[in-house]
C-alpha cells in the first residue's frame, strides 16, 4: 500500500534532525529494490504480505502488512551492518507512523534474520515488522 511505503520513507527521512539510520546508510533507503549501482551499505524494504481484518458486514476495518527491511554491507565483518540494525530498530520499534488517511495502530518487529552470502560475501540483515492500520 502507497500510503504505508510512503510514510515508512517519511519517518527514513525525517528531518531536522536526519535519523541515525538516515546517516548510517547515506540516505540509501529503497523500496522494493535497489539500483544495481548503489552503493553499500544501503537499505530496501518491500512489502510481504497485505493481512485485511473484516469486521462484522463484511466490511474491512484493519489492515496489517509485513513490511521487510533488508540491509546490506560489504565489509569483511558484519560490524556496519548490525550498526545499521541497531539504528533501524531505534527508528521503527514501536514507532507512530503517519499514514495519510488511515489511523494508526501499531508497528511490531516480528524477527530478524543476519546472513553472509557465500559466493558476493556481502553481508544481509533482514527485519520483518507487522504495521497495523485501520480506516477508522
């Protein structure tokens, strides 16, 4: 959802002050995916799944998506890359998005996955967070 995508970015790039992830990255925060040109360490975050909640009618009042946040580095440890997570996690656990339209209602992390690719020996952190909200 546009909406969601476009406050996750809002908050990314909040400003004065730019947030500690904001720099921590160089303001290289993607969605979906990044330019085959980007330069590490940088961010993407893509939508997972879309989870509606019907209320009684049939009517959808709640809605939650899994959004992922995945980080990339490529230094010989994984020391920027879990710098980078510990600023993401500042930034969005439990944060209050500002969803245009919608009333917001929770963003949850939910897990985190670290991993050095084998064969590029680029580092990745991926972070699932669940944001909540409801149209009324």
């Amino acid at each position: 959802m546009k909406v969601v995508f476009t406050a996750i970015y809002t908050l990314f790039s909040a400003t004065p002050p730019t947030t500690a992830l904001n720099t921590a990255l160089g303001g290289r925060f993607y969605p979906y995916e990044a330019p085959e040109s980007a330069t590490y360490p940088y961010c993407v975050y893509s939508m997972v799944s879309d989870i509606p909640d019907y209320a009684f009618g049939g009517k959808k009042d709640v809605s939650t998506f899994r959004v992922q946040f995945s980080l990339y580095s490529q230094k010989s440890s994984a020391v920027e890359v879990l710098n980078a997570y510990e600023n993401l996690k500042t930034l969005f656990d439990g944060c209050k998005l500002s969803v245009t339209g919608y009333t917001f209602l929770s963003c949850i992390r939910e897990n985190s996955v670290l991993y050095r690719h084998p064969e590029t020996n680029i580092w990745q952190h991926n972070t699932d967070y669940l944001i909540s909200i409801s149209t009324t």
